[in-house]
C-alpha cells in the first residue's frame, strides 16, 4: 500500500511551529550572555525517532548518575526478556535471591513501555495532522478523511495552537514515563549475574579437581612435628610487625621486615618471570580506578549484604556538585587491566584462526575494605587491607573456545608456582555459591596451611582463576571488529583473569610450611634463593650492638 502524502512529508516538530518568533537585542557592555536562538527541528521522521532513542539513554536515572565519561554498557536485554526462567534460576543457583526475581519485572516493565509507545505514537499521529493544518491548511481538501477523523477540520487556529500545546504536554509526560521504564529495566539488567558454566558445581560444595604434592603431614595423629601459626614465626624471627602497623594504619595492615620483605619482592620477580616467558605482556597499572570501571568490572561498593568492600576517596562538595567522577583504591589490577580497553574497538583479522589474545601480567597493590567479622581470619596475613598481587588478564576472541584456552593456561601457570614453591595445595572447581556477579566459571587453588587445620581442615585461597565471557566487555563498552571497519558477529570479546601470585597468603604458607622447629629456622624454596641473594634458610637474628634501637 502506498504510504500517504502526509507520512512522506518531511518533519517539523510542533514546538517549532508554535514558538513565538525570538526578539534579537544587541548585548549591552555590561553583560556577556548570548541571545538565545531558537534551532528548527526540520528533520526527517527516521532522524527523529533516532534521536529520541539515543535520548532515552541519556536521559535516564541511570545515566545521570554514570559520568559523561564513562563507558556507556549495552547489556543484552533481549536475552533477558527471552529466557526469563533461565536468568531467574541462574539467580537462584547462584544465591541472588532478590535478582531472581528482575528478569520477570523487566518483562512487565517492558510491556508498560510498549502500551507507552503506542500511544505516544497515537499523539505524534495528531499532532502531525495539526502541523499539516498549521502549515497548509489547503491540503485537508486531500485528506478529509484524516481530518475529519482526528476531529480538527473547523478548529480555528488559535484552537490549533491550543490543541498541539495540550499534545505537547501529554507527549512529553508519556516521553518521560518511557524513559523512566527504560531506566529501570537498564538497572535491574545490570544487577543480574552472569550465566553459569556447565562445568560449575550447583549449590555450596566445591568439586575436587587435583592435588599439588604430597601433604606434608599426611597421618596427623602419627606425627610429632610441631607447628607454627605465621604471626608466631614472624614475630619470633623478627619478620612481622603488626603493632607497629596498628599504630600507623590500623587493624588489616603490617609490616614486612628484613627477609619477609625481601621474599615478598623475590615472589614477585619470580611471578613475573615465569609469566613473561610464558608470553604475558608486562604492565604497571595505576591503583586508583574510576568508580564506574570497578562497577563495570564487576566490583560494587557494597556486596549483598551491604558490607562495604571497596576503598572509594571522599569528594569535595564542589567536586561532586560539579560531578567530577569519583575515584577508588583498586581492590585487584584486573579491573585497571579491563579498563585499558574501555570504550574500544578490538581489532578482529579476517581468519579466527589468527585471532591471538591479548594477555598481560601486573603486579600492583591491592586494597580490600574487608568489612565484616571474619574470625580467626582476621588474625596475621591471611586477610588484610592492603597486599601485593601479580594478576593475569586476557582479551579473547567471543567463543568459549577461545576463552578456556587462555583460562586453562592460566590455571597450569598458577599450578607451576605454587608446586615449585614447595606447596601442598587442592585445585577445586568452585561452585554456584562461590561465583561473583562476572564469572561464569572460577576454579581456586588452596593451599595447606598448618595454622588453620582447625577450620576448613588446614585449606586456604591462594589464587583464583575466572571466565567472565562477555560481561565486562558489555559493560565496559569494549567490542571488536573486522578488518572492514565492522563489528564482527558476537561483537563483544571475552575476559579472563587470574591470581599469579597473592604475595602475603603465600608468603604466610611458605613460613608454616618451611618452619623447622629443632633448628628454629625457615626453609627458602629453591626457586627463590636466586632473589634472596643465594640464602637457603631465615633464621634468628643476631644480638644487636649496643646504639641505637627500637624502642618497646
């Protein structure tokens, strides 16, 4: 059918056509406004509705709330609508009760929007007829039927022009009740997790997938090796200072003395070696991050049950009333390193068979808030405010393929660490319970520690790997293209990431494990005496001169 003469003319909004014309004054000397000059919305009806759609995103709660700056997340919102019993049970498996129940509301809310688009488009058919009246009134001989249907045929035209200011007003409230609808369906999106792996273990039990050597005291009841708690090995040989830090900083942070700080920093050296020959890109990523990168990574101010867990710097009235973005401590290098690609386009060649990752390493201090009782945990290095961390993150091509090859290599690197350290650790697959918001899989290495044997039978967390697919690519508005300029099918890579070393857990496990009652010395694994000046063992100190020393 062909399309009338009135849907082929060319746009002009009621508001321009209404709008008394401007009185153009020349500026006096004393003030240096500009006079206000009315702009002609003469635009198709195509570049109209453009417009108004790129509007509903700028406009909403949430986007006032993200700076300008920040990168704009495209969450895939029909999948959501799509499969609603799929996200809602995700959410469930995954202990996010209260997100379970969003997939559904945006479908509700997304039905409103749909009744709000249809009748907003009922009112911009009116109001289009008025335009046709207001501009040539002889061509209603054309349209009768038209016109006589939306009841303007006799209207005067300063009735007319009553009418369209009445449109306007119901339009532009109808407007803002679909940008609001979209607001919301934007925020209850972002706040779903990730879909789950297939190979991750439903509910709270983690699955066993291999030991790293032979535990070093496989009979507990047969043996007569004594233990040490790290703090006491610390404290005895002069390596850890923890009230000197309480002093300074507060509970959750310390002092590394002598050779502890000489091992943190060979763990390091050593980390990166052992990556960079693996063919990981070494980089030194700044420890402040914007707000909006951490959330895009996954990492909120609060977790569920509103326990503080990022560091964020206080603002001045005047920066926040100017809306400067705020800034936070980087709780892990992975979300500088996700950050790097914010707002990019990764270029994709022709062959997938040449897609090669990006993959880098780097080691940064990391600060964690840790609110929260955590009993005996809190005691020693086990769970601090501020650490060293080497980190491994990887770009990958959109396909599970792609992303568990570079996963699986990350998982072997962390394993020849920790086993040429001289650790007895467990590789598990961690289950639904275990999962933060991005990962749609994680597997954590634990190493045994002899100080915690009476919890959790002497096992702790020492590196972690994630697939988080394309999570935080959405979210950070990071998307690949072809060689033609084009963004390529699945559009968005995925992300991995994963501890290389997290200095002071394996700094702690390293002193109960290496500790030697009889001699009352710390063994040094092999791998580190390169970086510990050739020392084989930490032992007592020597009695100090007599001058100047600590005072008690």
């Amino acid at each position: 059918m062909r399309p009338s003469r009135l849907a082929m003319r060319p746009y002009t909004c009621l508001q321009c056509l209404t709008r008394t014309r401007p009185v153009f004054r020349r500026p006096t000397t004393t003030t240096t406004q500009t006079p206000h000059i009315a702009s002609l919305h003469n635009s198709s009806r195509f570049l109209l509705q453009q417009q108004q759609q790129q509007q509903q995103y700028s406009d909403s709660p949430a986007a006032a709330s993200r700076p300008s700056i920040a990168p704009k997340p495209v969450v895939d919102i029909k999948h959501i609508r799509q499969h609603p019993d799929l996200h809602a049970q995700n959410c469930i498996e995954r202990n996010y009760h209260q997100q379970a129940t969003y997939p559904q509301r945006i479908n509700d809310l997304h039905a409103q929007w749909q009744a709000k688009q249809r009748e907003a488009r009922s009112l911009r058919e009116r109001s289009n007829i008025l335009r046709r009246q207001l501009t040539d009134p002889g061509s209603i001989r054309d349209e009768n039927a038209d016109t006589i249907a939306a009841g303007t045929k006799f209207l005067t035209r300063d009735e007319l022009i009553a009418e369209a200011r009445k449109l306007k007003s119901l339009l532009s409230t109808i407007e803002a009740e679909e940008t609001r609808i979209l607001s919301e369906i934007e925020s209850l999106a972002l706040a779903i997790p990730n879909l789950t792996s297939e190979d991750s273990p439903r509910g709270p039990e983690p699955k066993l997938l291999s030991l790293i050597n032979e535990h070093p005291e496989p009979v507990p009841s047969a043996s007569d090796r004594v233990w040490r708690s790290h703090v006491h090995i610390g404290n005895e040989l002069g390596l850890l200072d923890f009230a000197s830090a309480g002093t300074t900083s507060g509970w959750g942070w310390y002092f590394l003395l002598d050779e502890a700080a000489q091992l943190e920093q060979a763990l390091i050296a050593y980390a990166l070696d052992l990556a960079v020959r693996s063919g990981w890109r070494q980089v030194s990523p700044p420890s402040m991050v914007y707000s909006h990168i951490a959330s895009a990574c996954g990492f909120q101010p609060r977790d569920q049950n509103g326990e503080t867990q990022i560091y964020t710097l206080a603002q001045s009235a005047d920066d926040a009333a100017r809306g400067k973005p705020e800034l936070s401590m980087a709780g892990t290098s992975e979300i500088p390193l996700a950050g790097m690609h914010a707002s990019k386009m990764l270029l994709c060649p022709g062959d997938i068979s040449e897609f090669s990752p990006l993959k880098y390493v780097a080691v940064s201090r990391c600060y964690r808030a840790e609110a929260g009782s955590r009993g005996l945990e809190t005691k020693g290095l086990y769970r601090v405010h501020e650490f060293t961390k080497v980190e491994l993150f990887g770009w990958t091509y959109p396909s599970l393929d792609s992303a568990s090859d570079v996963f699986n290599e990350i998982v072997d690197l962390q394993t020849d660490l920790l086993s040429s350290l001289g650790l007895h650790c467990r590789v598990l697959e961690m289950p639904t319970h275990d999962l933060g918001a991005s990962a749609t899989r994680k597997i954590d290495i634990e190493a045994f520690f002899p100080s915690r044997r009476e919890r959790n039978e002497g096992w702790g967390e020492v590196t972690s790997a994630s697939i988080c697919t394309d999570y935080q690519a959405r979210r950070l508005a990071t998307r690949l293209k072809g060689e033609d300029g084009k963004m390529i099918e699945g559009g968005y890579p995925f992300t991995v990431n994963g501890t290389a070393m997290a200095v002071p857990r394996v700094l702690a496990a390293l002193l109960e494990n290496g500790w030697d009652e009889e001699t009352g010395t710390v063994v040094i694994p092999e791998v580190l005496r390169g970086w510990m000046g050739g020392k084989e063992r930490i032992g007592p100190k020597p009695p100090t001169k007599k001058g100047l020393g600590v005072g008690v």
